[in-house]
C-alpha cells in the first residue's frame, strides 16, 4: 500500500463555561471490502504515535476493527456488545435531566440537555466499564468499544440499526478532551444514513476503489450528505499505477485526499504477523500525517449550532415517524430549546 498525497483545488440565553477544545470525531465510510477498515485500524495506530488519546469504535455490522488492531480471535470475540447495554447507556446518559423522566423514554437520537450526562474519552464511567476494553498497540492503549455482531437470535425480528443507537447516542453525548480523538469504522454502504449519524463527525474519510462502483458509492454518499455541511474527503484505495490515479482524480475531483496502493507492512498485519508500527513505510507514515490535517482542519470550521440543529431535526424525524408511537410519549418534548452542543459545554447554568 503506498500513498499518494492528492491536493484539490431559539430558546432563553445561558452561561456557558469555557472550554478549549472538544474531541475530534472521524468516520471511516465505503462499501463492503473496500479496505475501510484496514486504513481506520492504520489511523488509529498513527493517532496513538503520535500520543493522541484514541476512542475507537467498530460499528459495522461485519466486526473487524478489533482483528485488524491485533486483537486473536478470542479477545475479538469477548468484545461486550454495546446493544446488549442499551438501558445503562441510557440510564447514565439521561443524568438528571428534567426532559427525559425515565431511560424507556429515549431512543438512538435523544440529544443531550441541562442535567445529561456528557461522556469524555479519558475518563472512567460505567459506559466504558460496561462496553469498553483496552487495546494495547505499539505505541500505547486506546479503548475500543463495538456495537456487537447480528446475531442469530436477531434474524428476522430485529434491525441492525438498533444495535448502532447505542453508538448513536454516545456520539449525541460525547464532548471535551484536549486533542482527543474518537475514530468510528462504520457499517458499510448507505446503510451509514440509516440516521443522523452521519451529521455526528468532524470529518468523513470515505474509501473508494478506482472502478466505477466505488466512485458511485462516493457519489451517492456525496449526494446524501449535501445538504448537511458533512466534511468528506476520499481515499482512493487498491490503487495500482497512475492510470487509477488519474481515474479518480477525474471522477471525484477536490474531494480526493490520497490514493492507496500494496503495502508489505498491511500485508504481514493481514496474515496476524504484523511488524511494529515504527516500520510502517515512510510515505504511508506521512499520508496518514495528511489525514490527520485534514481532520484538523475541519474541526476549525465546525458550526456548533448548526451541530445542535441536526441533532434536533434527525430526532425530531425519528420522534415522528416511530418514537412517539413506540415509547407512549412526546419526544419533542425532551428537546431543550436552550442548549447548545459546543466549546463552552462544561457547566451550563440558566442566566
């Protein structure tokens, strides 16, 4: 795999406490084999070279972020399932907030308000302790957390995109950390748009072959995500000479970061004898450097109450058209017309 970088051309007023920074959110995003999960478990490792503190989690459907972090196959498979702790997720969650009376009363897009509880990377609470497990890599730990597989108790009376709720509102949730980062492999396809998920990420890396599937999958996600001010830019992956270069240069435009070719250090991870992370090769070192820039520079752009704003929308959509009727009560009733999800989110007082 070697890299080349691609240059394109309403409510009552609060107080608000200051903060410096909240953590950056990233989500890795393609089709089914495309290699997304390969490129997030290499980002993860550059983060925590780095010294980044790392949040990962694996929401897609096929788990295999924690295999591809050097997990065997037993740890990979004693990893909780964060579905299976969706009522503590929301008891925790809820805190003491006056709008949300009883954990049976939220659903995957229930935002935060005055009296919730906010989740930060570095900490301990009882959500890590349930769902999340160390995961010790060349330079350091991360935490990783996964919403569990579809199970064969779930065929055909269950959806996946209830087990991805609990991502879901953790994301709603999850604010603070100087330079923290939270790195989420997500299911593939467009099934990522299943809910407001999506509108959750400071930047979207999408992963796409140079074939014309893979810059279809680019644009229909590219078309879904337009009007919501989602920051995107694509990796091309399984580039093999300037011919796929040049394809995807011409078929995606200013949106292509970097493309990515054969790598002798993924392929002994592929087989389980991956070297240290140091031998990575030079040019994939500082590809992955881009990445992080690129992130970096999104989050300088974020709109924190047009965050806000999202947030409300897809939970007052999904209140609509199944919440209401699934919990007995008025959903857009736990909307706090007055707060907004940014920087200043440490203690938030009525003025």
């Amino acid at each position: 795999m070697a890299f080349v970088i691609h240059d394109g051309n309403a409510g009552q007023s609060r107080h608000y406490a200051p903060l410096r920074y909240l953590n950056m959110k990233i989500a890795f995003v393609g089709k089914g084999g495309s290699g997304k999960t390969t490129l997030s478990s290499l980002f993860i490792r550059h983060l925590v070279a780095n010294e980044v503190p790392v949040l990962a989690v694996d929401a897609d459907i096929n788990q295999h972020l924690g295999a591809a972090l050097g997990l065997d196959e037993a740890g990979a498979a004693a990893l909780p399932a964060m579905g299976a702790h969706l009522p503590l997720i929301k008891e925790y969650l809820r805190g003491t907030n006056p709008r949300i009376p009883s954990a049976e009363t939220m659903i995957k897009t229930t935002p935060p308000g005055e009296g919730s509880r906010l989740l930060r990377v570095g900490e301990d609470n009882p959500i890590y302790e349930a769902c999340a497990r160390p995961v010790r890599l060349d330079d350091g730990d991360i935490r990783l957390m996964a919403t569990g597989p579809f199970t064969e108790a779930d065929l055909g009376v269950a959806c996946y995109h209830s087990k991805v709720g609990a991502v879901e509102l953790c994301l709603n949730h999850l604010v603070d950390g100087p330079e923290e980062y939270v790195v989420v492999d997500m299911t593939a396809g467009s099934d990522s748009f299943a809910s407001g998920m999506f509108t959750r990420f400071d930047m979207t890396f999408l992963i796409a072959e140079p074939t014309r599937k893979g810059v279809s999958v680019y644009r229909q996600y590219k078309e879904y995500a337009r009007d919501f001010g989602v920051e995107l830019r694509v990796v091309g992956n399984k580039v093999q000479g300037m011919e796929d270069v040049d394809f995807l240069r011409e078929e995606i435009g200013d949106d292509l970061l970097v493309t990515v070719g054969h790598s002798n250090w993924v392929r002994s991870m592929e087989k389980g004898r991956p070297a240290r992370f140091e031998l990575l090769e030079a040019e994939n070192r500082m590809a992955l450097q881009s990445l992080q820039n690129a992130a970096d520079d999104s989050y300088r752009h974020r709109d924190w109450e047009r965050y806000t704003r999202q947030m409300v929308h897809f939970h007052l959509k999904n209140a609509e058209s199944w919440g209401n009727a699934k919990t007995g009560a008025d959903l857009a009733a736990q909307v706090d017309p007055g707060f907004v999800l940014g920087e200043g989110l440490g203690a938030v007082q009525p003025a």
